[in-house]
C-alpha cells in the first residue's frame, strides 16, 4: 500500500466498516515527514576503517545529525539519553558509540557491555543487525534469556562474548541465583537501556534496582545509554532509573513517510466490535493491519469478533501467551502467512514487521507518547500508513473529539517510577544480598535501608556490626515467592479445573477484577468460566466453556480506604492536597454480564462469599465543600461523580493507563486518587505536582457535556465498582465551582461515611 491509491482504499475500508455499524469517521489529520537532518559521512566522523565498511554495506554511508551527537557526547564520557521517533535509527545511534569504544580498549575476559531489552522478543528481533556491525571490529555478541538453549548457555559462560544482550527479568533472577551470571557481569563497563521509555510505574522501579545491583556487582561506575521514544521527561526518568544525570540527545519524531489519523466515533455499537470490523475490513482487502488494545482480555475478544462476524483470521499476540506462540504470530505476520494481529503494548515496541499498512487502536492509549510509540509502526520506509483510533464512551476521548487538533498538539507525557516502592525496595534487598553475601548498612541507598527492619522481622536478613547479611534460606524463600518484576503484588495461579494443568497467571490487586467466581476469561483464544479464587493459595480454578456464549463479565466491587499516613502536603486553591501512604481493602461483592455486542447489562449476580483483599499504595487526598446538598444521597452522587471526573482528567496529564489509578469518594467530601499497584507506581505523585492542570481538564469535562445529568462521555467509568450508580455531573460541577468561592482554606479532617470506588 505505498501509493495515494492505496491509501485510498485503506480509507474507503474504514469508511465502509464504520457506516456497517452506524459509526463514523469524525476527525482526519495528515502527517508528513522527511529524512532526519543529516550528519557527515563515516569516515569524517573518526569511526573505524572496519566499522565504516560495516555500515556502508547496509546502506550506511552518513549519520544523522543525532547519532553524531551521541557518539561525541559518549566518547566525553557522559551518560546520555536518546530519545528519537520509531524507525530512525536510534539503534545504530547507540550501537555505533558503544561498539567503538569496545573496539579501542584493552579486553577484559567477559561481557564489557550489557544491552537490556524489555522483551525476549525484541531483542531476538534486533540481533542480527547488531551483530553484523560489532563482527566487524571483531567482536562477539551473545544472547542470554529464558529462550536460550542449555547448550548455548554453557557456551556463552564458557567463553563469554563481549557484548550481552539479554533482559532485566534474566538479570534480576541470575544476579541472586546464578554464580554464572554474576561472573559474566563483573567486568561490565557499558548498560544499554534500550525502548527505556517503557520503565516506568512498576516495571521502572523494578528496574531502577537491577541496575542498581548491576552496577554493584560491576564493582564501580557503569557508563549508561538509554534509548527509547519520545517523553516528557527523559533526563528525569534516566536520573530515576540510574541515580545520575545524562545529557539529552534528541532525534527526530518519525522517519521519511506519511501518516493519515482517524478517530472514529463508534456509535451504537462497542468499541471492540467496531475494532474488530476495521480490522477484518482492512484485512480481508490484503492491508497488513496491527490492533492495540492495552487489556488481555478484550485482545482476545476483538480476534473472537472478528474472526466470528467477518470470517477473518485474526491473530492474537499478548503477554501470559507462550514464547513459541508469540513467535509463530510474529514470524507469520512478518512472512505474510496472515494479515491482521490484535496486540496487548507487547507489540508496541520496535519488532520490525516489515511492510505495516495500517493501526487500530481500540481506544486512547495510556498517554501520548504511546500513541507516538503506536503510530510509528506504520507508514515507514517511505510508506503511506493508516492509523484510525476508535473513539466511544469515554470521557477523554469526549473531550478530545471535541478538541482534536488539541490531542495532536499536545507535548509527550511524562514517564514515572515509585523509588519508594515499599513492596518492591524489600524484593530486591533480599536479591543484592543473596548476590553479595553481605553489604554495609550505611552503603545502601536510603529506599533498601528502609526496607531492612521490615525484612529483619521476617526473618529474611539479619543486622550484625553494622553489616546486613541474608539469612539464606529464607531470603531465597523469598525472592522466589515475590520474584516477578512486571508486578507489585503476587500472581495468581490459572489452573484449568480438568486436567490441573497451569493456563496462565494474573498479578494481584488485578486477579480480583477478573478471576472472582463467575467470571468469563479469555485466555490463548479460549472462553472459561472462573469457578473459584483462593487468595491464600494465590490459585484459580477455570472451566473451558463454549466461545459463542455471547457476553463478558465486569466486577462489582467496593474500596475503602483504612489508613493513611501522610508524607507531603500543600494547598491547591483554597483546598489542602496529601500525598500518602494509603491502605486500601477491596472488596469483589458480584459482577454484571454484559452483551459481547452491544455492551449492555444482561444480568447482575452478586457473590455468597465476596472476595476481599488489602494493601498498602500510594495516593492523594483531599476534601470539596458541600455547596448546600442536604439530601445524603445528593451530596455522595457530586463527590462520586467529581472524583470519575478527576480520574478521566488525570489519564492524559500523567500518561496513566485506565488501570493505573483509583479512585474512592465519602459522603464527607474526600476524594482519594490512588496507585493501583501495591507500594505504588508513582502515577499519583504526578496527580499530586499537576494537580491544578487535571482540576481544569475535569471541569471542562463536567461544563462541556451536553448530557441531562451523566453519562459514558462525562462521568461514567467502565471501571466503577457500583456500575456507574450515585453520580451526578450538575452537583459535581457545583462542588468545583463552591470551591472556587471558598474565602478560607477547608481542614481536611478524616473521611466519613460509606466510601464509594
């Protein structure tokens, strides 16, 4: 599809899916760019005779303006941080610098540098290119991760290559398992962090202490290169990721091509449905298609819809999959075998697939940057791409269709992480330990000094003459028990009821919003019916049950905040703002069935035993006037409505998932935004620093509906605990502009009444 023809019919099928639904095409925007600003040749740039006719052989003849300033900002010996569009070349940018200055040094035995990528599968897909240029100055690269055969592993502990490419799931497990990987890190000198962008939240401040624990092994001072896609804040997140500051190196947005953008109204039908209709539309006419969709499940359920409706073979491609099924996806939608894939953020990341005609995303993602991140998997190498964005009943993308050029326009979000991750600091104390053997109390960053009592109680370290040591058995105990790094909590275990055999697993709190009895879950293009949920053996017991059941399943819940210790506060206005530690319990009371089709409630079933579980996160608090409701219900129907709209406003000015924040409203007028993950994830913090911006946002989304008093594009939460019950948008307007009037500041007091989430 590289000609305007082509891109025609990719719109005309786009048109014909939305008009078959009684949707529409409301919003069109074309992007163009050209080449990156070019650099000079390779042999100006002092590069290696060998290295320069490496590159020229792939077509390499000059760098870009950027690469150039990466490599003479490395060879001064700083940090840096490259940030630059998808497919511009950012992995020569940083290979070229590193593999350089391997070339000139004297060689220690072992890997000198260490590349991390955040998959198995993408730096399977990098390698090759990788290792043409490093062979050329004669050195070796390796591959190390959990798909790496026995045979190969001896080989690479045997004779280790000079460059590791591996991940940082290998590296946190081998650093506190392996006495192999810890010789092979010894004499690292270089990290390379690439598609950093992705470590933020959990994943980032779990990978903030394997590089701390990388580089203690290394038994000094690492030289760090992070690259990755376009965000708000890229020298902040290097600094939280590696303790120091780097210099900022800046690329282009997009390489050579043109992007047309659609949203798309769904009209009366569900966003999946209408998803699944683009995507067999644009495939069944030989367009190569890539959906996103941020859930697991409703990856699974787009496919289903299509491949039902349409007759169009759609692949799924999502995280709890196994590594040779993803594969066998990958390799068939590169090869051509198949034409459409519904991807989870798995495929977000730079896999080349070749010649990609269009996206579809299911609806907005988590933040801007990962639209960017989405986008550039289409119209590159010169290419025309498609990318039409499905937009339904929700408030940010209400407020979006109304303001288009305003999302379009807006600067890339920030990434965060949580250092104060309580959860998380404890995990990887015990992890350094098991590697170190022992480690002065006073050499520890404050984070894992903090979290030694709390081990120390357990039984898990001991504290002796100013030294910490692991008691080993337990700390091993330990780790293994809470030793994933894509989550704050433990996992349940997916066990299919007949044969016992494991399906899978899902993270806690998340388990409890889909795995309560009576759930449908969709897992490996199968349907199953949850049949129980035993939170103490952390196990779920599953039963394969038709695919044309023909609905979907929501929980019905409860949050209630039950501690909260304050670490920071300020005033907002005439309000008082606390970020805290904050204690939650869940409570799963029964759930909705909702039809596949159209999303509306079939049923609603409540629980004989609820499913309930507590933990500690991170969160704000604050408290609203009441503007005059005497009526009880009244009053929780502003506040409960206020706080979905903070919510919605908080997504783009934090670039949050739907997922990543909570929220809890009282009768007293408390509102609490909280991390969903256990410790935090550091979303809530950034609530806290911009929490003016998101107050503006939730007004306008409160003043601009033309709505009688609420619904799905103002106030309405796909993820609200009591099905969208007790909400008023009009009082809840009332409440922002009471506050405004306030002549002194409000005490903030302790919440009162039944929480509503």
């Amino acid at each position: 599809m590289r000609s305007e023809a082509g891109l025609e019919e990719m719109l005309e099928a786009v048109r014909h899916a939305t008009l078959r639904l009684g949707g529409r095409v409301a919003f069109t925007y074309r992007e163009d760019h050209g080449e990156p600003e070019p650099g000079p040749a390779l042999e100006e740039a002092g590069l290696p005779g060998p290295l320069v006719n490496a590159l020229n052989s792939q077509g390499v003849t000059r760098l870009y303006k950027y690469q150039y300033e990466a490599l003479e900002t490395f060879r001064r010996g700083r940090d840096i941080v490259i940030v630059s569009g998808t497919g511009t070349g950012k992995t020569e940018a940083f290979l070229i610098p590193v593999v350089e200055a391997l070339s000139r040094e004297s060689s220690a035995r072992g890997p000198r540098a260490v590349i991390i990528y955040p998959t198995k599968a993408l730096a399977r897909d990098q390698i090759a290119r990788m290792e043409r240029v490093a062979a050329a100055v004669g050195l070796r690269l390796g591959v190390l991760d959990g798909d790496t055969p026995r045979s190969m592993r001896s080989k690479i502990y045997a004779d280790p290559p000079d460059i590791l490419v591996t991940n940082p799931d290998l590296l946190h497990y081998g650093m506190a398992f392996s006495g192999n990987i810890k010789r092979l890190v010894r004499n690292t000198e270089y990290v390379v962090l690439d598609e950093f962008h992705v470590y933020r939240g959990v994943f980032g401040s779990h990978v903030r202490w394997v590089l701390y624990r990388l580089e203690r092994l290394a038994g000094g001072s690492v030289g760090f290169v992070m690259a990755g896609a376009t965000i708000g804040n890229p020298v902040d997140l290097g600094r939280s990721l590696t303790g120091r500051e780097p210099d900022l190196i800046k690329g282009p947005p997009r390489r050579r091509g043109s992007v047309v953008h659609l949203f798309v109204d769904s009209g009366p039908v569900s966003r999946w449905s209408m998803s699944a209709a683009i995507i067999a539309f644009l495939a069944s006419r030989g367009v190569k298609v890539l959906g996103f969709v941020d859930s697991q499940q409703m990856a699974e359920l787009i496919a289903r819809i299509a491949r039902r409706n349409w007759r169009v073979e759609v692949a799924v491609h999502r995280a709890g999959l196994p590594a040779e099924v993803r594969r066998e996806v990958e390799d068939s939608f590169k090869e051509g075998r198949i034409n459409a894939v519904v991807a989870t953020p798995t495929m977000e990341l730079g896999i080349d697939i070749g010649d990609l005609d269009a996206i579809t995303m299911a609806h907005l993602p988590r933040s801007f940057s990962s639209y960017l991140q989405r986008a550039g998997r289409a119209g590159r190498r010169g290419r025309t791409g498609l990318v039409a964005t499905v937009m339904a009943d929700d408030a940010i993308e209400a407020y979006f269709l109304r303001r288009p050029m305003e999302y379009f326009s807006q600067e890339p979000d920030p990434a965060y992480v949580e250092p104060g991750n309580r959860e998380i600091a404890r995990l990887h104390l015990a992890a350094h330990l098991l590697a170190k053997g022992g480690e002065p109390l006073g050499r520890l960053p404050l984070e894992l000094r903090e979290a030694v009592n709390e081990l120390e109680a357990l039984g898990v370290v001991r504290v002796s003459g100013g030294m910490v040591y692991p008691e080993w058995r337990r700390a091993r105990d330990y780790v293994e028990a809470h030793g994933g790094i894509r989550a704050a909590g433990p996992s349940v275990r997916i066990v299919d009821e007949v044969t016992g055999k494991q399906l899978g697993s899902r993270e806690v709190p998340a388990a409890l919003y889909d795995l309560y009895p009576g759930a449908i879950y969709y897992l490996a293009g199968g349907t199953y019916l949850v049949l129980d949920l035993d939170l103490e053996a952390l196990r779920t017991k599953v039963r394969r049950v038709s695919d044309n059941i023909g609905y979907y399943t929501k929980p019905i819940y409860t949050i209630d905040v039950i501690a909260i210790h304050p670490l920071e506060d300020r005033k907002t206005g005439p309000l008082r703002l606390v970020y805290a530690d904050v204690k939650l319990t869940v409570v799963v009371e029964g759930y909705l069935a909702k039809d596949e089709y159209s999303g509306e409630v079939i049923s609603e079933t409540f629980l004989d035993e609820p499913v309930k579980w507590s933990y500690w996160t991170k969160g704000v608090v604050t408290r609203y006037p009441n503007p005059g409701l005497t009526d009880p219900e009244d009053a929780i129907s502003a506040y409960h409505a206020l706080e979905h709209a903070l919510i919605h406003a908080a997504r783009p000015v934090v670039g949050a998932s739907d997922t990543d924040l909570g929220g809890v409203s009282y009768p007293s007028g408390h509102i609490v935004i909280y991390d969903s993950a256990p410790g935090g994830n550091g979303a809530s913090r950034l609530v806290f620093e911009r929490f003016e911006r998101v107050v503006d946002i939730a007004e306008n989304i409160l003043a601009g509906c033309s709505c009688e008093d609420g619904c799905p594009k103002c106030i309405f939460s796909p993820y609200c605990g009591v099905n969208n019950r007790f909400l008023s948008r009009r009082k809840a307007l009332r409440v922002l502009q009471a506050a405004h009037r306030l002549p002194r500041e409000l005490k903030l007091g302790t919440p009162q009444g039944s929480p509503i989430a």
